[in-house]
C-alpha cells in the first residue's frame, strides 16, 4: 500500500506530500499537493496497487481518503 501524507502547514513556504515508497515532492499550493496525490493514488489503483492519501486538517487530526478522493472512515 502507498500512503500520501499532506500536512495542513507548509514546510519552508512549500507544500509537500510525503509518500511512503519514497519521494517528498513539493508544490506552490495545497491546491497542487492535493491534486498531485489524487492523481498518483489513481494511477497506482490502476495499475493494481493499494493506496491511501492522508491529508491533516486545520484542527489537527488526519483524514483519509482512498484513491478516488472519497473519505475513508
């Protein structure tokens, strides 16, 4: 399974996505990072592998979503 982690606070002015089988792409937005994640966790479900996107909210707790953006509960 591929995690893609999105922390609510940007590390030094950038956006990243932390993702569990290597890589910490940074981006200009949220927005970006968002996107970047939907898209990979979509890609790996396409070619058979599992994956969840984590994203932290404003109030500090994590929520996840599966491949298709849909909440995990």
């Amino acid at each position: 399974m591929i995690f893609f982690d999105i922390p609510y606070s940007p590390v030094q002015g950038a956006w990243s996505v932390d993702v569990s089988n290597g890589g910490h792409p940074e981006f200009k937005s949220r927005h970006d990072a968002l996107r970047f994640a939907v898209n990979s966790a979509l890609s790996a479900g396409q070619w058979g592998e599992a994956a969840l996107i984590t994203v932290e909210g404003v109030d500090g707790l994590w929520r996840m979503f599966d491949h298709q953006a849909k909440g995990v509960a």
